[in-house]
C-alpha cells in the first residue's frame, strides 16, 4: 500500500470522493493540483430538522502550503457544492 492511500470506499459526487468529518466535507482527488473545502458554519431547523444553513466555500491547493485559491460563503450546502464544484472544475480545466 503506498503512503498516503486510505483502503475502503468513498462516498462519491460527479467522479470525485466526497469526505466528511464533522462540520467539514472535502470533495476532490488529492492527486489533482486543487480540491474543494466545505465548512458548515452554523445549522438551522427545517421540519424538525437540522440542516447546514452558513456554509464557507474554499478551493485549496493540494500542494504543501494548501494554498486557498478562491473563497466565499453561501446559504445551504447544495448551493455551496454547486458553486464550489464549478469553481474547482474551472481551477483544474476541466
């Protein structure tokens, strides 16, 4: 097994492991040059419900300094990965 490399299965969202632990979900192949940080900043209830309701949105680079590349906040975790996964997209040329 090399270093770095995790046995079991991933979650996965268009091709890519979606991780979590916590408040926080990290989307994107360590192998690529950048990958998508969510962090769910606070919760609201929804039908008796907690759901994500802040969440920060960061590209980092998956270089040693984990640059971040491009940062925002949106209202909901779908808004969140769907503006986080166009900005990676457009960060690797894909």
């Amino acid at each position: 097994m090399a270093k770095g490399i995790v046995n079991g299965s991933y979650l996965m969202y268009q091709g890519k492991p979606l991780i979590r632990q916590d408040n926080a979900y990290v989307w994107g192949d360590m192998e690529d040059k950048a990958v998508l940080f969510l962090l769910v900043l606070s919760n609201k209830v929804v039908d008796g419900k907690e759901v994500p309701d802040d969440v920060l949105i960061q590209v980092l680079s998956t270089d040693e300094k984990h640059t971040c590349l491009k940062q925002g906040q949106r209202n909901g975790f779908f808004a969140a990965l769907d503006i986080g996964t166009v900005w990676l997209k457009k960060e690797l040329g894909e």
